[in-house]
C-alpha cells in the first residue's frame, strides 16, 4: 500500500476525550493537522463526570509534550491527594497526607481537563454532533468514515479514541468488552462544607475508600464543593431493571441501598443518604486480557478502545500517554504506517502488562484492606497499586466519564 507522509496525511480521530484532544494537540505542536470528531453536538452538551489524578509517569508527560503542564498545575488540586481508608463503623484506618510540594498525582475535574486541552486548539479542529456508525475502505487506503446522519469522510489515518464501546475498534479487532461482575451507582453531593458539614470531615480534601469484601463505598471531591460517591457492589448487569427500579427512582434506589448496608454505620451512610438528586447506574466492563491485533492499515486505536481496564487510576493515564506517544511518532515518522507500527510496538505490550496486573481488580475496589496494606498505606509513593496493581500505577478510582452508562454498543 501507498502510505503518505504524516504531514500531508488526512488524520481523523473519533473523539474529543481526553485521549484525542492530546493526540491531536501534541500534533498540532510538530505543525501536522487532524480532525476530531465527537457525537456530542458541542462541548456544553453534558456534565464531563468526576475527578481524575493525573500521574508523573504518564497524565503529565503527556501534558509536558503539549506544553500545557504548567497550565495544567494552576488548575490542579493537590491537596486532593490526601487519601483515607475507613472501617464500616467510620474509624480511619489509615491516611496519607501529601507531602509539601507533592506534584505527583494531583486531581482534576474531567471538564477542567477537556476544557484546557479544547482551548489548545484551533478553532474547528473537532467537528461537534458527528457519530460514527462505521469505518470502512480497504487496506490500500483511504479509508472511509460513516456517520450516523449519512455523511462519509475520506482519510488516511483513523485513530479511535472512542472509548469503552469503540465504533472504531471493530476495524482492527472481533473483542468486545465483559461486564465485570461490579456495578457502580454515582451519587452526587453539593456544598459540602455548608450542606454536608459531617460528611466533609469524613472523607477529608481528597477522597475516602471503605469496604466490607462484598461491598464498598469511594468518595471523591470535586472542585467547587462538589463530591462524587461511587457506590461499589457485585450484582447481576440487570440488577436495577430486575428490582423494579429505574435510574430517575432516587427514594427507591436509596431504601434498596441502605437495606444492603444494614450495619454499616450512620456516618458512613451518609454517603447513601444525604446525595442530591439522582443515582447513575455505571456498571464496569472490561475487555479481555490480553486485547492485542494485527496491525491494520490505516487504523488504531488508543485509551479505552485499546485497552478497557477497570477504573483504577490509570485509564486516562494511559489514553494520553498513547496519545502523546502516538503523536510523536507521526511527526518522527516517513509514513503513516511506520509511524503506526513503531506506536502500536510500545503501546500494546504496554497495555498488556497492566491489563494483566489489573485484571479482577474491580473486585479488589469492595476487599477489606489487611494488616499489610494498611501499614504501606501510610508510606511514601505507596497507593491502591499495592493491592493487584504494579506500585505507583494507581491513584485510586478514576471518576467515571459523564456519557449515559453504556450496556450495548
């Protein structure tokens, strides 16, 4: 096949997540062009979801490589690093509290996130309200793009940043994610300090993880006052249907939830109790471990739609990291091709370690923590990682996207 050079290439990415906003940015910097293309019909169109802390090792070098690090540290929150681990009975059972000038994993709102890799590029660069129905054209190129209103586009390079159910990923790949057997209920909680006084103390300026083995409870904060709990059980992918409940039913959903955590204490249910408004249903899927494919032709994939783990801290990570890897080898690469293929080495084996460390670990998230792991709790650079995960990989649960759960593709 005929391959173009990178900086005459017609380069789509389908969508405009943290993922493919810095593939195309980190681009845009080595002077190459592309379009994103996102089903949202623009960038107001939805709340972006939860928080996210954003590592050394991978989040920032991206970051780095876009040359919005700097930037990025106005808008961070680095005291939301303090992390606590409860007992059901609300006893803190173990703190770490960031240490003076601690830049390695601070928190960031998605929306902040999206909003200061948005403002980074050129106006028009992402096309609002297009959602692929499919990715056609033949190994010789171009390849096609077919959107859901009709419309085609014609391009060299399609690279799917379209997260958990990629309408990318059939191109390169027959794997479809798995539900994992653990199913999260978002709650959300506003003005903290006036509305929630009790709760603030509790889970502290970062976050606050408790687990009985069979259920479990994250709390998160927010910029502006705001707190996201993530409630954590095994549960069949039905559960809510089957109960006779649906996600607009708060006072049902919530007698349901406190009948599982009899026992639990008052100052722990809170987190079940006291939220504002409406529950989110986000059950967690994942894809097999290892997800590898032959190289394709004008097609790849980065973030989720390569590599789906559970939530753990690392999957937005990982998405910029691919896309800023993947950038720099179109602008360090003859062709296309070569850049793909020199990305696709790295990035894959990559992704297959970490799924395999990873793998089971939505049931690490509802584990009571033992001797052992609490006494790492409290060390320096010790975190989640030192359950199922490699050290220093994790930060805790990553806040979920703000997208409708997604069961089906």
């Amino acid at each position: 096949m005929h391959s173009p050079t990178p900086a005459k290439a017609r380069i789509s990415i389908i969508g405009a997540g943290p993922g493919g906003l810095t593939c195309a940015h980190v681009l845009r910097q080595h002077g190459i062009a592309a379009t994103v293309y996102d089903r949202d019909p623009d960038a107001a169109a939805r709340n972006q979801g939860g928080s996210l802390d954003l590592h050394e090792e991978d989040g920032q070098r991206a970051l780095r490589e876009a040359g919005l690090l700097e930037e990025f540290f106005t808008l961070a929150r680095f005291e939301s690093q303090e992390e606590r681990r409860l007992d059901t009975a609300g006893r803190l059972l173990g703190h770490r509290l960031p240490a003076e000038g601690d830049t390695a994993r601070p928190e960031i709102d998605r929306g902040q996130l999206r909003d200061l890799l948005l403002r980074s590029l050129d106006p028009g660069t992402v096309r609002w309200g297009h959602t692929l129905e499919s990715v056609g054209g033949s190994a010789d190129g171009p390849r096609t793009l077919t959107f859901t209103d009709g419309s085609t586009v014609e391009t060299d390079l399609v690279v799917g940043a379209d997260g958990a159910f990629s309408r990318v990923r059939p191109a390169v790949s027959d794997a479809e994610p798995r539900y994992t057997g653990v199913g999260f209920l978002e709650a959300r909680f506003d003005a903290m300090e006036t509305a929630h006084p009790e709760l603030s103390a509790l889970v502290g300026r970062g976050s606050a993880h408790v687990a009985d083995g069979e259920r479990g409870l994250f709390a998160q904060r927010n910029s502006g006052g705001h707190m996201r709990v993530y409630v954590m059980r095994r549960v069949p992918l039905d559960w809510m249907a089957a109960s006779g409940l649906r996600p607009q039913d708060a006072d049902g959903i919530r007698a349901r939830l406190v009948a599982e955590y009899a026992g639990w204490s008052p100052r722990i249910l809170r987190m079940i109790t006291e939220n504002d408004g409406a529950y989110v249903d986000r059950p967690l899927f994942a894809l097999p471990v290892p997800h590898t494919w032959e190289h394709t032709p004008g097609v790849t994939l980065l973030g989720d739609a390569a590599h789906l783990m559970p939530p753990l801290g690392v999957g937005v990570n990982l998405a910029m990291l691919d896309a800023a890897e993947l950038a720099l080898a179109l602008a360090g690469s003859a062709t296309v091709d070569d850049a793909v293929r020199t990305y696709e080495k790295t990035m894959l084996p990559r992704s297959a370690e970490i799924a395999r460390m990873l793998e089971g670990g939505a049931g690490f998230l509802l584990e009571e923590p033992d001797a052992d792991e609490l006494a790492r709790f409290g060390e320096p650079g010790a975190g989640p990682a030192d359950g199922p995960l490699a050290a220093g990989r994790s930060g805790g649960v990553e806040g979920a996207d703000g997208r409708a759960p997604v069961t089906s593709s």
